[in-house]
C-alpha cells in the first residue's frame, strides 16, 4: 500500500542506500558496457552454479558406493546449501569492501580445490564436509553478484538482478545431464575433479575480462532513496521474522523435487538420466518463471507474486503424489520449475517495497539465508522420510503441509496490507 508521507511523516525516515550512479567519465549506467558486464556476470553466475546441482546427481552413485543411506548422503546438500548461504553473507561484506573482483576470486579458489578434494573423498563425511567448501565456493556467485549489477542499470534493473539470479537456474539446465555424462564415461570421482580444474580455468578467464570492463569506476551515495511503498505496520524485525520462517516453509517444500528427483526415477526403475533430464527442464522452465515474476512484480507487488507463486508449487507437489509415469513426471517437473522459480526473488522485492533502504541489503541477506536453511531442511529430512517410509509420498505430503504453512503466511500480510487501505 502507498504511504502517505504527510500523515505519516514521523514513522518515515529519511534514508540512505548505495548509489547505482557511477562516474559519467568512466561509466553510464544502462548502456551497451553495462549489458556486457550483465552477460559477464550470469555466465560466471552459470558456471559457478554448478555447486548447486552436483551433488544431486550424485547422490545415488555416492550412496552405493559408501553403502550409507539416502539420508545420510542427502546430508551433502544440506552442507552445500549452508555454505552456500554463509558464504553469501562472507562475500558480501567483501564486495561491499573490496570489491566484487576479490569477492569472486576468492570463491574461485574455494570452488576448484573442493571439487578435486570431493573427488579424492575416502569416507562419506569427507565427502559431506567437502560439499560446504563447495557450498562456500559457489556462494559469490548469486547474492553479491545480484548486489553488483543493480548498480549497472537504472532503468532496467529490475531486469538486471532477476536475470544474474538466473544464472543458478541456467546452471541447474545445464550441468545435471552434464554430471551425469561424466559418471556414465569416467566415474563421480573423476568428474568431480574436472568440473573443479574446469571452473577455476572458466570463471578466471571470465573474471579478468569483468573486472577490464569494470575498470576504475567508482560508486558515489544517493543523498535520497525512495521511500517504502507498503505499510504493513509491523516493525522490520518482526516483518523480517515472518518472512524468514515463511522464506524456509516454502523452500523446504522446493527442495523435495529438486534434490531427490534424480534419485526418485531411479527408485521408479526410470534411471538416473532420466531424472537428471526432468531437474535440467525443471530449471529451463525456472529461468523463465523467475524472470518473469520481475515483470509481474512491478504491476502487482511482491507480496501478490510469491503468493501466486506460492500457490503453484503447492499445485505442482500435489500432482507429484497422484501421478508417477515418465512421461508425466517430465510434465510436472517443467509445471513445478515453470511455478517455483520467482519465489525466491519475490522475497527480495517484498523488503524493499516494506523497508528503509538503508536497511534493505541486510533484511535481504537474512531472509536469502533462511531460503537456505529451507532448502538445506528440506533435502535432508526428504530423505529421512524417505528412509523411514521406504517411498517418496510422505515427503512430498510434508512439502505440501510447510508449502500451507508459507501460504498462510502471505494471506496474513496481504490481509494487513489490505486493512492498512481500508484505513487510510
């Protein structure tokens, strides 16, 4: 809801944040040399990704080799996502010192020697502790990155931001068939070992030619920042509270398909290629709907976004249950990537449509983080059940109940954004 600023002047601070404008001598904002920093960006973004997906691809052939369980292995992704959300944290304070050149090399380094150790792994826990590293290695690639473009555009920055946070989603397209290929031909050893020589080769050659483009540009400060647009009269800490637990309610339930589609198909006597092929299209369908919730947030609004959003997957989970063929997994798997993929992002707009800008960088890193201790939740207690039940229909009627719970959560702030229209 719009603030009236006259009435409400007193609950309103003025407020500052980080300037999009760059030095008109070195830099223009939306011009041809943003866009190629943007390509620079997501293609690093893509890449760097692969932390991400790796691992559930891999689960099966790590799980017979170390005759552990589904759970046990599972706990890999739950490491990685924790790194991964972390390590945003860590590196984001390192760009906003250093710079994102430093931030992104130092999770070069971290990304190409915990791959190599994963593949040297002779226990399981070596391996589960080495998917943090990767998890830490990955993190630049996603939050700092985002942070960093929105101060390329103006215009477009909306755009610019859904289309870097594409980049894990363009990963996730690519890299699980990719992963697979490899342990088909040389093992999940090896493959781990070429994927880390072969990102620290890329994303340096990718990151010396972006920080060329980026040169000696120098940010300066707004002395004025857009004021928020929704009063939902809740304080910050109270709002960024509910929108943690409802950002880990619906992760939880996002994790279910994307970290133990490979391992349910192959379960199903489909294979793993088959499930590798259904999260590649489940991300394919993703990119689109997360760069489309952009869009649609700037005619609706955050909140109505992740609640359509929200919705969908839920939707989506339950077609899951009922329905289990090849080709209709192919099916829901693009409905649940096509439904799911402009959550994430929805939480970001929400902050900053309700929050001081000054305090927006920060509510939205912990609420990114929260996303991540739900996907991490959700890919280990999916296998638990799975463990416990000996079939996936538990976990996916678990995702179902704290995808309600996130539900519930945005019907109750939409309602209060609604009685703060009723009132003014």
């Amino acid at each position: 809801m719009l603030l009236d600023l006259d009435s409400r002047a007193e609950e309103v601070a003025a407020v500052h944040a980080p300037s999009d404008h760059t030095d008109s001598t070195h830099f223009t904002p939306d011009s041809p040399r943003a866009w190629v920093r943007l390509a620079l960006a997501l293609a690093i973004s893509s890449v760097g990704g692969v932390g991400m997906w790796s691992v559930v691809v891999t689960l099966p052939a790590v799980q017979a080799e170390f005759a552990a369980s589904r759970g046990a292995v599972s706990l890999a992704f739950t490491l990685a996502m924790l790194g991964f959300g972390l390590g945003g944290v860590a590196t984001g304070k390192i760009t906003d010192r250093f710079g994102i050149v430093m931030a992104m090399a130092l999770s070069i380094g971290f990304l190409g020697v915990s791959y190599i150790l994963a593949g040297l792994s002779s226990t399981l826990w070596q391996f589960i502790a080495v998917y943090f590293l990767i998890g830490l290695g990955t993190s630049a690639t996603f939050a700092p990155l985002m942070a960093e473009a929105s101060h390329w555009f103006e215009r477009y920055r909306g755009l610019a931001v859904t289309i870097v946070a594409s980049g894990n989603y363009i990963a996730g397209t690519i890299w699980p068939p990719l992963v697979n290929w490899g342990e088909q031909a040389a093992g999940w050893r090896t493959t781990h070992v070429i994927i880390g020589v072969f990102c620290a080769a890329t994303m340096t050659l990718l990151l010396l030619v972006l920080r060329a483009q980026i040169g000696g540009a120098k940010v300066r400060d707004h002395e004025n920042a857009p004021p928020p647009r929704v009063d939902l009269n809740l304080s910050t800490n109270t709002l960024t509270a509910l929108l943690c637990v409802a950002s880990i309610s619906c992760c939880v339930a996002m994790a279910m398909p994307q970290v133990h589609i490979v391992a349910y198909c192959g379960d199903l006597g489909y294979g793993v290629a088959h499930g590798a092929e259904m999260l590649s299209l489940m991300m394919a369908f993703g990119i689109i709907s997360r760069i489309g919730s952009g869009f649609l947030a700037d005619k609706i609004g955050g909140l109505r976004t992740l609640l359509i959003g929200s919705a969908a997957q839920g939707f989506a989970l339950l077609f899951y249950l009922f329905f289990d063929s090849l080709s209709s997994l192919y099916i829901i798997s693009a409905m649940f990537g096509l439904f799911q993929g402009g959550i994430v992002p929805s939480y970001a707009i929400i902050v900053r449509e309700s929050m001081p800008a000054r305090e927006a960088a920060t509510r939205v890193g912990i609420v990114i983080l929260a996303s991540v201790v739900g996907m991490s939740f959700g890919g280990w207690v999916s296998g638990v059940i799975f463990d416990a039940s000996g079939s996936y229909a538990a976990a996916f009627m678990n995702g179902l109940a704290w995808n309600a719970l996130n539900i519930t959560i945005m019907l109750t702030l939409l309602i209060r954004s609604r009685s703060r229209l009723a009132m003014a």
